[in-house]
C-alpha cells in the first residue's frame, strides 16, 4: 500500500472519532473541527518522511490537544482584553445523552477534556494522562471530581411547590 493510501486509510478510521472528542472538548462545533483538520494535516506532512510519528493517532490527538490548548488560553485573553463573554456554542451532542453532554460542556477545561478524552474518545487513563501530559493519578483525581460535578449538575431536582 502507498504511503498516500495508507495515509488515507488512517484518516477515513480516525478523523470522526477526534472530531467528536475535540467538538465536545472546546464545546464549539467549528473550533473542534478546526483544531482536528490541523492536527491531521500536521500529521499529513510527516506521513512519508523520517519524522513519520511510530503511532501517528496517539501523536494527532498530542497536537490537537495542544492546539486546544492554546486557543483556549488565546480567547481567555482575548475575553480578559475585551471583558466580553462569548453565548454558549450551539453543538448537536450524542444521543441518548444530550443533557450528560451539556453537563459536560459546563465544566472547567480540564476536566472536560479529561472526560471527552476518555470516555467519547475511548482513550485508557493512561493514555489521556499522555495527552494531556499529567500523571496517572492526576488523570483519575481530575475524572472523579468531574464525575462528581456531573452527578450533582444532573441529579433530578425537587419539583417546588
């Protein structure tokens, strides 16, 4: 198979699947989708050359995160220089789950991206913990406090009188 097949071969099996967990992540369709296309086409010229990365999914979603990363820390600034709030983005969320995923965009960055990472993204603790470059046990602390808030965010509430 030629490096272009095998290149596309990779991107047909893999591109939903970040695009997913980074649309979730950044809670922004466009931003999700943007960050995933960069990410591959950094892949993409690395494809056939020395600097091809040894597992190049685990490597893609390294760089996503990465480029998330610095947009969220570029529109903190942005919104610190401008002291404007931006309205919640718009995201078809997946079934059954749309309020868990509402939930879920409501939480601090890196808990959400910790939960996105592994549970839409299906990546171990481990390997989330490589992605977001923190240890294991960080990775677990993060996901047990970010299920906590969920339990609570959607815990069903009394009907007031």
């Amino acid at each position: 198979m030629s490096d272009e097949a095998e290149f596309e071969a990779w991107y047909r099996q893999e591109h939903r699947r970040l695009v997913n967990v980074l649309v979730v992540a950044a809670g922004d369709l466009d931003l999700g989708r943007e960050v995933a296309d960069e990410a591959f086409a950094r892949c993409l010229e690395r494809w056939d050359g020395p600097r091809r990365p040894a597992d190049p999914s685990a490597w893609t979603y390294q760089v996503a995160v990465n480029l998330l990363r610095r947009r969220w820390r570029r529109r903190r600034r942005e919104h610190e220089l401008l002291r404007t709030v931006d309205a919640p983005a718009s995201v078809d969320l997946p079934e059954p789950a749309v309020d868990l995923w509402r939930a879920v965009a409501t939480l601090p960055d890196r808990m959400r991206l910790a939960v996105v990472l592994r549970y839409l993204g299906g990546l171990s603790e481990r390997e989330v913990g490589e992605v977001m470059r923190i240890a294991p046990g960080t990775v677990a602390a993060t996901l047990s406090k970010a299920r906590r808030h969920l339990a609570s965010a959607l815990e069903p509430k009394e009907p007031s009188d």
